[in-house]
C-alpha cells in the first residue's frame, strides 16, 4: 500500500460506514482515491470521492436510473465534515480557491441534493 501525505481534514473510513455508506468501485486508495457509496431505496446511488490530488478534490455524484443527475467537482479542499440539521445529514465541504470562500454541502438524507455558492 501507497502512503500519502494528506494536507486536509476528513473523516475517517470508519466514519463514512456509520452514516450509512459504503466503498464505491472507484475507491482506490493506492492511486489517492477515496470513494463512497449511500445507496437510496429507489435504486438510485451517491457516490463521494475525495482525493489529496489535483489540488486536494471532493466529487459527488448521483446516478438515479442509470443517468448521472449531478455530478460535481471541487479543487482547494481544507475540510470535509459530516454535519446535520433537524433531520437532514450532510457532507459539508469546506475550500478556499483562489482566495474565495465556497460553501459546498452535500445532502445525503433524507433525499439527495447538492449546494453550491461562492461566499
């Protein structure tokens, strides 16, 4: 196994398994990519990758029968954190491009969506 110097914050492994996700076939942690998977009763899948490569990078993306709805991408990650209002669970990613703050939040339960804004 590859060992890399990570330069951000994240939740462990572990951690993604107790909020109800699992490894996505893209997890390849030898190649810097660590991916997961939430599975929805409707089929439909988000998958969340993060990676200490290409200046530190978060992906998500939802499939809903065998079509990508979303798929989003975001460089200059600092922070990955689960968060959680009233009955909503989130991926709250936090990064700083160039200087400006983006607020980037994945919800993952109940339903998925994405938010995305420039601060």
């Amino acid at each position: 196994m590859v060992r890399i110097a990570v330069n951000y914050k994240y939740p462990e492994e572990l951690e993604f398994f107790e909020k109800g996700f699992g490894l996505s076939d893209e997890n390849d942690p030898d190649e810097g990519l660590f991916s997961y998977i939430y599975l929805y009763e409707d089929g439909s899948e988000l998958i969340v990758t993060h990676s200490p490569f290409g200046n530190i990078s978060f992906s998500a993306k939802l499939i809903s029968n065998g079509v990508v709805v979303y798929n989003i991408y975001q460089e200059y990650v600092s922070e990955i954190a689960f968060q959680a209002w009233s009955d909503e669970k989130v991926i709250r990613v936090y990064c700083n491009p160039k200087k400006t703050d983006t607020e980037f939040r994945v919800y993952y339960s109940p339903t998925p969506r994405i938010y995305v804004a420039n601060t």
